[in-house]
C-alpha cells in the first residue's frame, strides 16, 4: 500500500513541475509581446493623433500636381551606322612594305595608308620616259628630213614620191611619240597605286594587313568611315512608315550615353521586310560625341498627343529607393511614395501616388526659378 501512494506523489510531483514550467514559458512569450507594456493612448500630452504622422502645412511652399499635353511617341530599334563608309583595296600584286595607321586612328584626306613595294613599277617607268625620249628625237629627225624635201619638192628637185615618204615617216614618228607618252603616264598611275591614299577623311576602324604581307588586286586592306555624318538604321513596321516622310524632323535615342538628337529621316527604303512586314528608314543628323558604328539606337516615331502627369522635380525626394512627396491632407503634409515616369524639363511625370489638382510641398523651395 505504502509503494502504491509513493508512485502516485511522484506522478503528481511531475505533473506540478511540467505545469509550473508552461506557466512560465507562456508568461515570457506574453512579455516578449509587449502584453505588460503600457499602451500609448489616442493622444500624447494632449496632441491630435493625426499630427503623428505630418506636419502642418505652416509656411511651406506648394505646388500643384497638374496634367499636360505631350507628343505621344512609339520606338522602333535600329543600329547606327556611318553614312559614308570606304573600303580601301589594293590594285596590284605586290608585298606590303609599310602601314601607317592602326584601327581608331583619325586620318585626313590623302593621308598615306599602306606602302607597297614599287622597285619594279619605277623601273618600268623609266623604261617608259626612256622609250618616249627616243621616240621625240625620231620625230624631230623625222620632222627636219620632212622640211628639207618639202622645199627641193617646192624647187622641183625632188620628186612627190619623196615627199610622201618623209611625210608618212614624220606621221610615224608622232604616233610613236604618242604611245610611248601614254605608256610613261600609265606608268606614272600605276607607280602611284603602291602608295595606297586615305580617299576621305574619316577613322580607320578596321586594319586587315600588316608589313609583309602579299596583297592581290581587290583585296579590301582597310576600312574607314566618317565620324561626322552618322545615320540610324532602324525597322520600322509598316503602319508607322505611313507617319513619316523624307526630310521630317524626328527624336533618335542613344540608350548607351542615355541621350537624345534630333534628326532627318532621309531615306525610307520603298521594300519591305517579307519576315517582320517593317522597312529601313535612315536618320541622319548631329549626334552627341561619343558616338561610334555599330551602337544600339531607337527612333522615337512621334504619334498623337496624350496627358500625363506631373509635379515640379523640386517637390520629388530621394529616401533609400522610394520616391516620395509630401502631399497636403486636412491642412497636413504627409509623405507618400510615388512610381515616376518620364521627364520634362523642371516636370517629373507621376504614375501613382498623388492625383492633378493634388497640393505637395517643394523640398527645396530656395532652388532659382521657382516662385
């Protein structure tokens, strides 16, 4: 009997201790809650909840968030490119001697490029104004033997087949003059195709040869293109080709420099892409510096007018990654986090957040230029 009433306090012993522990466990839980600590009431020594989470409005300086009418645009993709690009090829077969330029050097009109070995060409000129002295005394000898039986034939001593003959001789000679005239100018030309001219100045952007090197007649050595005139190549489908003309102002948009130009549509290729229904149109124009072949642009197509948005720039603060404002509610500023859009000069366009006719407070009010 003893045993039995042992094990039965034991088991309640446990039972408290286990009990006792939730208590205490459920008591902290409630503690860490903040369940013992005093509430703060609806007001704070007397001040109006709702100055909680503004300020009064006071002297602050406010501007209206108001709409305005801005050219609505659509893009089309397109790559820049130069308008003149030249390709620079070779006219003889010969050895390389020397190249004078490298890929992003500026050159100038008639800038030497590429030397080419030209021992044989200024042999074979030689041998050209050689044959063409030669050939100029024949014809004055020829021309002299001419004039002295002219004037036996006019005194009747020397007979008309003479004559003919000196006269044929002296015909002879000028054209054998003549050919080798020309064949010392053609020498001269091709004795000037081993020096290989810049034909437009512009920059080298590709270099396809070095010293040594054996080139043949048509083989491209260098390219270059003229830094100051580029174009937009861009795709456009063909229910926006029917919005532009040759010769229209139109915005390009270089996303690299995250800058705008304005330029000319001045061509819009009369053939359309079977794949994507779309056509070339070029723009040409001043574009800002900094800007090379080959880079990413769009062309900003302009469309009808549509309303956006705004509020003064003045007015946007920056806080970690929200944008916010301090808009006016019951004769409170309070912030709100708004999404922004485009800009427009001193205007910011307000996707969400605050709505027109909205009142919001200029963040830096002493800024020159705002009233």
């Amino acid at each position: 009997m003893d045993s039995k009433h042992g094990k039965l306090t034991i088991a309640l012993r446990k039972t408290a201790i286990g009990a006792a522990f939730l208590v205490v466990v459920v008591l902290a839980l409630l503690w860490l809650a903040g369940a013992f600590h005093k509430k703060i009431g609806p007001a704070v020594q007397g001040t109006p909840i709702t100055s909680l989470s503004g300020r009064p409005v006071g002297g602050a300086r406010l501007v209206f968030v108001r709409k305005i009418q801005v050219p609505r645009v659509e893009s089309s993709v397109g790559t820049i490119k130069a308008v003149h690009e030249a390709a620079v090829a070779s006219k003889l077969l010969a050895k390389v001697v020397d190249v004078r330029v490298i890929a992003g050097q500026r050159v100038e009109a008639g800038d030497l490029l590429v030397q080419l070995d030209d021992a044989d060409l200024k042999a074979r000129l030689e041998q050209s104004q050689a044959a063409a002295r030669s050939a100029r005394a024949a014809r004055d000898q020829a021309k002299i033997e001419y004039e002295r039986i002219a004037k036996l034939h006019e005194q009747s001593a020397a007979a008309s087949i003479e004559l003919e003959r000196v006269q044929s001789a002296l015909k002879s000679a000028e054209a054998e003059l003549t050919r080798t005239e020309q064949a010392t100018t053609e020498a001269q030309a091709v004795l000037g195709y081993a020096a290989i001219r810049s034909p437009i100045s512009g920059v080298v952007i590709d270099k396809r040869i070095e010293a040594g090197d054996t080139v043949s007649p048509g083989q491209v050595l260098l390219t270059l293109y003229d830094a100051t005139r580029m174009q937009l190549v861009a795709s456009v489908r063909e229910s926006l080709t029917q919005r532009l003309t040759v010769g229209q102002t139109v915005e390009v948009e270089i996303e690299a420099l995250k800058k705008r130009c304005a330029g000319r549509v001045s061509e819009i290729v009369p053939e359309a892409q079977a794949a994507s229904r779309s056509f070339l149109v070029k723009v040409t124009g001043p574009c800002p510096a900094g800007i090379y072949s080959g880079m990413f642009g769009r062309l900003l197509i302009p469309l009808d007018e549509e309303d956006v948005t705004v509020v003064s720039r003045q007015a946007v603060e920056r806080i970690g990654q929200l944008d916010v404002v301090e808009a006016v509610d019951e004769n409170f500023l309070r912030r709100r986090a708004i999404q922004l859009g485009r800009e427009f000069g001193d205007d910011i366009e307000v996707l969400a957040g605050v709505r027109e006719g909205e009142q919001v407070a200029l963040s830096n009010p002493s800024i020159e230029g705002v009233p």
